[in-house]
C-alpha cells in the first residue's frame, strides 16, 4: 500500500502515513464508491400498450389482456354436433340414396366449416386490453376499430353467464359507464369471468381513489 501524497511504502492496515502523517482513512473513503450505489430509478415493468399514451401522461400499467374464449362457442359446438345426429338419424330412416346422402353429408360440412370459420373470425378480431386507466377495444381484421373507455369512467361492472358457462367460468362482463361514446359494452367470452370482472372494479377504484373521487358521486 502506498500513501497517496508521498508515495511512501505502507502496511495495508495503517490510518496515518509514518512519512508524511497524511490520513489515509479520507483518501480511501473518497476513492471507494458507495456500496449501495445511487438510489434506484428503476420502475415496475409494464406490459405492451396497443397504442402509445402522450408525452407527459401518468405511467399506465397494463393489468389484463384478453380475447374471445373458444369454449364460449360450446352451445354452437353442441348445437352442431346436435344438428349432426339429426341429419344422420333422419338418413337413415328416410333411406338416402348416395345423391342425398351427400347432399346431407354437404349441408353438414357447410355448418362446421361456418363453426370454425366464425371463432376463427372471432379470435383474431376481438381483443381487450385494461390498463391502470383504461379498458381499450380492439376490433376488426383488414378494418381495425379502437375503441377505449376510462377507468375513473365506469359505473358498473356486472357478470352475465349460462349455466354451462358457470361450470366452466366463463362468460361475459357488461360495462355501464358515462363516457358519451359508449355508455354501455358488452365484453363476450371471457375466460376466469369473475376475476376479470373483479380487476376491471378495482381498476376503476383505484383511479378514482387517486383522482379523489368517491364512488358513489359519478
């Protein structure tokens, strides 16, 4: 170890340099950083928008993302699958020659394909974002409509479900809000409904807590 003003050969545990009688406790306290290191700036991670907020915004914080549930088409699945043993059941007894039977063999093909097609549409052209201050709409396929309700602007937030829909939670959440635009908006096929529903209530609590607004005055 040396001295820092002199240059003079030191043991490594000394305070005062024999030499010179500089301190070294001063020098080695300036030269070593902080262990703790500057206060940290970082922020709590948020998910991807879909749409960017404005400069100068609070920070907005994605709590939710969603889409159109395949299990909320079961009824249409079974309907088909109904309709399916009908067609057959009536082949049979009826004694379908091959022309009619495959008439009933296209009828059936042109139900299923439309099953497939309209969850397929239905998958790819709904989404739901919520955000800590807004629930946001996404709809459309080569046309995209963007619609956004504000947190602080809902008014209720109720659970519609079947009774196979109960069994297997899920359903839909219809939004009453003030917003001019869109006082009423039914979300269809949600997977874990009621906790969906529940984030959506507390989101829009929380917003209006901080904005210091009571509930029950909107």
């Amino acid at each position: 170890m040396k001295c820092p003003a002199c240059e003079a050969d030191l043991p490594a545990d000394a305070a005062f340099c024999h030499k010179c009688g500089a301190s070294l406790a001063a020098a080695g306290s300036a030269a070593s950083p902080s262990p703790s290191g500057p206060p940290s700036t970082a922020k709590r991670p948020r998910g991807p928008l879909p749409f960017n907020s404005a400069p100068g915004d609070d920070p907005e914080d994605m709590l939710w993302q969603g889409q159109f549930s395949k299990l909320a088409m079961l009824g249409s699945w079974l309907a088909g699958g109904i309709f399916t043993i009908v067609v057959i059941a009536v082949g049979v007894f009826a004694g379908f020659t091959g022309g009619a039977w495959g008439i009933a063999a296209g009828v059936i093909a042109l139900v299923w394909v439309g099953l497939v097609l309209r969850l397929l549409y239905l998958q790819l052209s709904l989404h739901y974002y919520l955000t800590s201050q807004r629930f946001i709409h996404e709809r459309g396929l080569l046309w995209r409509e963007v619609d956004r309700i504000e947190t602080i602007d809902i008014d209720d937030v109720g659970v519609v479900q079947g009774p196979v829909e109960r069994m297997l939670k899920i359903g839909s959440i219809r939004l009453r809000s003030s917003d001019a635009t869109t006082p009423e908006f039914l979300i269809q096929g949600i997977e874990d409904v009621r906790r969906v529903a529940t984030l959506i209530d507390e989101a829009r609590r929380k917003e209006r807590r901080r904005r210091g607004m009571y509930i029950e005055s909107v």
